[in-house]
C-alpha cells in the first residue's frame, strides 16, 4: 500500500506538470498564429473611420479590412465603450471584457494581450487584443483596439485526450506498482514471516533447537542468523543451568546423606539409652560440623554462581591489587601454618569489586595450600599486574587443564579432597568480570603455576574531585 502510494503521487505529481506543459506549449502555438494573424501594415484614418461607422455586428463573406477572408478567424474592431465592429473573418464575433475596453482607452503599439475568452455562441476561443496602427503622424488611432482570436476547441480536445491517456496510464501504473509492491514485499518479508512462526514456536513449546534457514547478507539475513544465535546461546544456557542443577543435587546429596547418617546414630543413642563412647561421639561430632562446613560452603559457592554475569555483589572502584593480595596471604597463612608462603608484591590498582576479587585469590591460595606437601612452599609474586601463584604439589596432568573452571569438576585425585568444584569457575568468572583473564600451567620443577592479569596502573589514580 505504501508503494502503491507512493507511485500514486509521484505520477500523478509527473501527470500534472506534463498536461500543464503541452497546455502552454499549445497555447504558445496559437499564440504564435495569433500573432502572426494581426501582423498587417497600419490602416489609413479613412478605412478605420468608415468600419466604425458601418459597425457590421454579423460576420461577412468579405472583410472590409485587411483582416483574414472567409476564414475560421475571428477579427474585430473595439471601442472604449465596448462597442465592437467586425472587421473580417468569418467565425464571428467574440465576447469583449473590460481589459479589452482598458486596451481601446489607452491604446499602446508596444503592448499586447493574450486571453481565454468565448464568441459570441459560447464557444472557446483564444484572444489577442493589440492597439490599431494607422498611417500619419499619430502611431494608434485613439479610442480603438483590434481583436484577433482563434477556436481553442481542438486544442481543449487535446488537453482532454491528454488528460484521459495520462489517467489511464497512471491508473496501470499504480496498479502495477501495488501488485509489484506486493509481491516484492511478500517475498522481502517471508523470512520474517518464518522468523515469526519460530517465534511463536519457541514461546509455545520452548524449543530451543529451532532454526532458521540464512540465505543472502541483508538486514533479514543477519536478524535470522542473530535470532539464530539468540536460541543457540539460551539453549546452552538452559543446557548449563540443567547441568548445573544435577551436579549440585549430586555434590549436596553426599554431604546431606553423610550429616543424616551421623544424626541418626546420634538419636538412635538417645533413643535408645546406649551410650557412644566418647571418643566415637567426638568423631561424630566432629564429622558433622565438617559436613556442615561443607554443606554451608557449596551453598555458598552456589549463591555466587547464580547471579548473572553481569551482575556484581558490590560497587565496582579502583583498589590496590597488592593489599587485597597480602590479606589473602594472610588467610592463607592461617590455613597452612606448616607451609612457607614468599611473596613478592608490587603496587598495582585495578578497577574491581573488592570483596569478589579477595575471595577469588583466596580460592588460588587454597588450592595452593591444598595441594602443596606438609613443610612445602608456595611462591606468590605481583609484578605489572600479574599474579603468579606457584606450588610445589603433584600438579595437574595436561589432559586435565581444559576443565579446571568447569563447574562441579574435580581431578579423580582429588576427590577425596575437601572441596565442591566450584572455586576455580567462581574465580576465573570474577577476574574475567574485572577485565582480566587467569590461566594454569604445569610449574616447572613439578607443582603448578596459576597466573591472574587484571589490566591497571602501577600508581593510584588522582582522587575524585567535587
């Protein structure tokens, strides 16, 4: 419909200004004849005096005045008082108005007037009215002015012929525009039209597999390869988050059948009156609270990761990487005291948020701790924004390196470890939330080497000012 519109007025708009042209051009023409009519020598006093005398009102066989002889023509003599005299032609006399009456007044060789007008029957015509040039020593005769006209009733009939053709034209034309428009527009929008059904599709039964067919490298192309991208990228995160639920269920169900069983035991004593003996109790006791650290650690781990990625547990603000790294040392410390820590930290800041960015050193540092032999060592250097943890452990294998910060993954040595599997994935999403990347290589020498770059500056920023 818009492009039916749009031809509509743009032909119609090229019709007008085309009907209009070959109107003037028309009427340039008969004025061009018009012209060419009255061009005759100037009349003596005598002749223009006699035809006003005898002031003939009916067209007759032979004009008294140089005027056209038995012809189509219309030629006439007016006064000032609107009184005409037919001077010639035979088509008959045409109908005078006041400019011709001005003209007649003041009558001007120079000046010509050119007028649609009618005879005396009604019929169209086209006027010239000019003064009337007379021999002698005055250039006008005073009081007078000549009428030429010529029949306009073929030239209307051109017009109006024009008028049809162009309309019908035109009519073709914005009909064949519509259905072009139509069809064009059909035939642009049925990737769209698919886009829509899947749309609909995926909102009606959530499936994420559909897609759609990418033909060509416009807009529609890249809207489907988008949507495209769009149900791949929700697919796999629902394929994650689905993955996720079953790991925790699987990592919360252990410690959760461990803690019952221990419980059990606990009540079935009371219940029944028999005693544990003190050092199993304590045992109990014991593996409880472990098991409700750890039940109380996963969860924890687990609020961490279900918050978006985009989504920050505090204000974001340049900090000193050297100091949150030296209170993390100093936890770590606490939890190996058996172990020696050297650090070599130099002043580095970065934008983060602080309490995620301490929390996830603190996780490269248990690792480390973890990992490393009673009477080890652990080797921590910052240098230009670079954190290197580095143990002396048994290391990790080289087949097992691309899914260290995978969610729930632990190395079948490990297992038996402390731990949910969730501490390197929280870390490597933290420092990639800071700008950064992390890594883990084998350390030369045996152990393993986990490097942290987080972009900064060596010098704190200036302070905000007001």
């Amino acid at each position: 419909m818009l492009t039916a519109a749009a031809v509509a007025f743009a032909v119609a708009v090229v019709s007008v200004i085309c009907w209009f042209l070959v109107q003037e051009k028309l009427y340039n023409e008969v004025d061009s004849r018009l012209a060419t009519l009255i061009k005759v020598r100037p009349y003596s006093v005598t002749d223009v005096a006699g035809l006003l005398s005898d002031c003939p009102q009916t067209p007759a066989v032979q004009g008294t005045i140089r005027g056209p002889q038995n012809s189509p023509y219309y030629y006439q003599l007016v006064q000032a008082n609107g009184r005409y005299c037919l001077s010639g032609g035979t088509a008959g006399a045409i109908k005078v108005e006041a400019g011709d009456k001005d003209m007649a007044k003041d009558p001007d060789p120079n000046v010509g007037r050119y007028r649609n007008g009618t005879d005396s029957d009604g019929n169209p015509v086209r006027v010239l009215t000019t003064a009337v040039p007379i021999e002698g020593p005055v250039p006008v005769y005073p009081g007078v002015a000549r009428m030429a006209a010529l029949p306009l009733q073929d030239t209307r009939n051109t017009l109006n012929e024009l008028a049809l053709l162009l309309l019908g034209v035109s009519g073709v034309g914005v009909i064949g525009a519509g259905a072009a428009g139509l069809w064009i527009a059909r035939a642009g929008l049925k990737p769209v039209d698919e886009l829509t059904r899947a749309v609909e599709h995926v909102a009606r039964t959530e499936d994420l597999t559909v897609r759609i067919p990418v033909e060509g490298d416009d807009e529609i192309a890249r809207l489907s390869e988008s949507f495209n991208s769009m149900t791949a990228a929700l697919g796999e995160s629902r394929d994650r988050q689905a993955q996720l639920i079953a790991d925790a269920g699987h990592e919360l169900r252990t410690p959760l059948t461990s803690l019952r069983t221990n419980i059990e035991l606990l009540a079935r004593s009371e219940e029944t009156g028999r005693a544990i003996p003190p050092d199993d109790r304590r045992a109990l006791m014991t593996s409880v609270k472990a098991q409700m650290t750890e039940l109380a650690a996963l969860i924890g781990d687990l609020q961490e990761l279900s918050r978006p990625d985009a989504a920050q547990s505090g204000p974001v603000k340049v900090v000193a990487l050297h100091d949150i790294a030296e209170s993390a040392l100093e936890r770590a410390r606490l939890r190996g005291p058996e172990l020696t820590i050297n650090a070599e930290l130099e002043p580095w800041y970065v934008p983060a948020e602080p309490a995620a960015l301490e929390r996830a050193i603190v996780n490269v540092l248990d690792n480390a701790v973890k990992f490393s032999p009673p009477g080890g060592s652990i080797d921590v250097v910052l240098h230009r924004g670079v954190l290197t943890v580095r143990d002396h452990g048994p290391g990790i294998p080289a087949d097992e390196l691309p899914y260290v910060f995978e969610r729930f993954w632990r190395s079948p040595s490990a297992r038996s470890l402390p731990g949910s599997g969730l501490g390197l994935s929280i870390v490597a999403r933290t420092v990639q939330q800071s700008g950064g990347d992390i890594g883990l290589r084998p350390a030369p020498g045996g152990g393993t080497e986990a490097t942290i770059r987080i972009p900064g500056v060596p010098t704190p920023p200036p302070a905000d000012t007001p």
